[in-house]
C-alpha cells in the first residue's frame, strides 16, 4: 500500500491506523529531533499531492482486514495539513467509518483559514510546541521562512475558537535546549492561552535527524510534567508491530513501515510470526545492502530506517 500504514502501536492512540497523503519527507519545518531525517521536500505551499479516491480505495481495503483500530491517524512523512485536500480526505472517512479520526501536525499552518476549516470534522488534533520564543524555535524546528511563531501561537488561539473536538499538545524535549526550569515556565504561559485538552511532554527516543541532538535526564522530564501540568510519554515504545499490506511481500512491508517509522530488529521480527528471525535478519541485511535501509546506533539500540535517496 501507498498510503496506509500500520497498525502502530501508540499510547496516546492505542492501535493506529496510519494515512500518509504527502510525498516522503515534505515539511515546513525540518525539526532537529526527526525520527525521519533532514527534510528533504522543504515547502510551505498546500498541494493536491494524491487523489482522495487512491487513499480511499487503500484505506477500505485495510478497514476490511483489520476490525480492531482505535484511531484512524492522519500524520504522512512530514506535515499532513500540506495536504490541500485534507477535509475533503476527513468527510469521505467520516463516510466510510465511524473509527475516530486523529491529525499529528506541527499545528504551523493553523494560521490560515482554510487549513483551520479543514480540521473541523477530525476528532483528535495533535499538534506540537516546543519553544516559547523565535530564536529557540529556529533553533529546534528550522521552519520554512514564512513561518513564524508569533504566527503559529496565534493560529492555535484562532482554531480553539472554531474547534470543539480534543486538542492534545505535545512538547519534544530536548537536552540543554528547552528542558530548563526557565522554558519551561515560558512555554506553560503560552500553554495557558490555547486552551488545549491535554498536554503531553516526549523526547527524542528514535535517532534524530541530527546526531548531536540528547535526550533530558529523568530528573527534567519529572520537572516539565510538573510546570507543564502534562503526561510523560517518553520511551513509550511497544515492540508488537503489525502490517495492514500483508499481500505484498516481507521486503515491501518492512520498506512501508520504515518511511515513516523507524524500527529495531526485535519489532521487525513481531510483523512476521510465520518467518524466522535468521530469514528475517538476512533480509534486512540484503536490503541494507543494496541501499534501501540503513541500521543507527542511538542509545545503544540499533534501528533500521529507509534510506534516505
């Protein structure tokens, strides 16, 4: 499949449903934490990307296997709301399920009208805040020149106005960067003008998009819950991962999950039961080595990711 992707296990989401609707890594930010690399499509321009129907016609196929999916998750490879047909996307799946629908996004283009009436008929909308001023905002999210964040914290005070669903904000934290007592206080005074439902603290447990980026000591992650008033999700990582595209082969599989999801061996081994983990170890190394995935250290763990071309 294309398009859809998952089940993946997620504890804000339980079993989720992925829908990406944007080419591979197209941002307007190219965030120093992303578990998918550098940004490599860098816009902040809306595109008809897909056809609605393509990802319709996947995503009925995928309803068809799996019967038990929490959330139907709308993130894609980059940011989602890029996307110029995402509320269409949103209504024809309010259509065609009545699986609640979730949007992972940066929340940086809520400052225009239309993306803010697209969103409407989701009914989770996740989006990320990780700097209280410019300078620490360039610094962590690199965002396309048009963005600001004076522009950002106004565009989530304009959609609480119009948006009545749930909106769960997350804070990436980052060691000597936004993990002190005095940002922390800085982003709970923005945090108390949105208006959100819940907020949620994490930290980068997947390799970053670049190297020297360090996860906070556990001492600053019981400080930001405090002043933030938020649930820790740090290190949340199950190791059951499954496959919605079973009719492809075990290559293409892995390959899907990979784009968006960086994996470490004893996951891989959980999409395929029936295969054994020396099969499985061997294909990964063929596919490392005709240059389709790569293996990273980070943290002493080992994950493969797709390569980036």
């Amino acid at each position: 499949m294309k398009f859809i992707f998952g089940p993946v296990p997620s504890r804000r989401l339980g079993r989720s449903l992925g829908i990406s609707p944007i080419p591979e890594k197209t941002c307007n930010y190219t965030c120093i934490y992303c578990q998918l690399g550098r940004t490599t499509h860098f816009t902040n321009t809306r595109e008809k990307f897909f056809p609605v129907e393509d990802i319709l016609i996947e995503l009925e196929k995928a309803l068809e296997q799996e019967r038990e999916i929490d959330f139907i998750t709308i993130v894609g490879e980059g940011e989602p709301t890029l996307y110029e047909d995402l509320g269409l996307l949103i209504s024809k799946i309010k259509n065609l399920t009545s699986i609640p629908i979730a949007i992972i996004t940066n929340g940086a283009l809520l400052y225009k009208e239309d993306v803010r009436k697209s969103l409407l008929d989701a009914d989770v909308i996740m989006p990320t805040l990780d700097a209280y001023s410019e300078k620490i905002f360039r610094k962590i999210n690199r965002p396309h020149k048009e963005i600001k964040l004076e522009k950002v914290i106004e565009g989530f005070k304009e959609f609480r106005k119009i948006y009545s669903n749930q909106i769960w904000l997350e804070v990436m934290l980052i060691k000597d960067i936004n993990d002190d007592i005095q940002s922390l206080k800085e982003i709970r005074k923005i945090i108390d003008q949105l208006n959100v439902d819940r907020v949620y603290i994490n930290v980068p447990i997947r390799p970053p998009a670049e190297s020297w980026v360090e996860i906070p000591p556990t001492f600053k992650l019981s400080e930001a819950q405090e002043i933030l008033k938020a649930e820790n999700i740090a290190y949340f990582e199950e190791i059951l991962i499954e496959s919605v595209d079973r009719e492809t082969t075990p290559e293409n599989q892995i390959l899907n999950i990979l784009k968006r999801h960086p994996l470490r061996n004893e996951q891989i081994y959980t999409l395929f039961p029936e295969i054994s983990e020396k099969e499985i170890q061997e294909l990964l190394d063929e596919m490392k080595e005709q240059g389709i995935i790569e293996s990273i250290s980070y943290h002493n763990k080992i994950f493969w990711k797709s390569k980036t071309r």
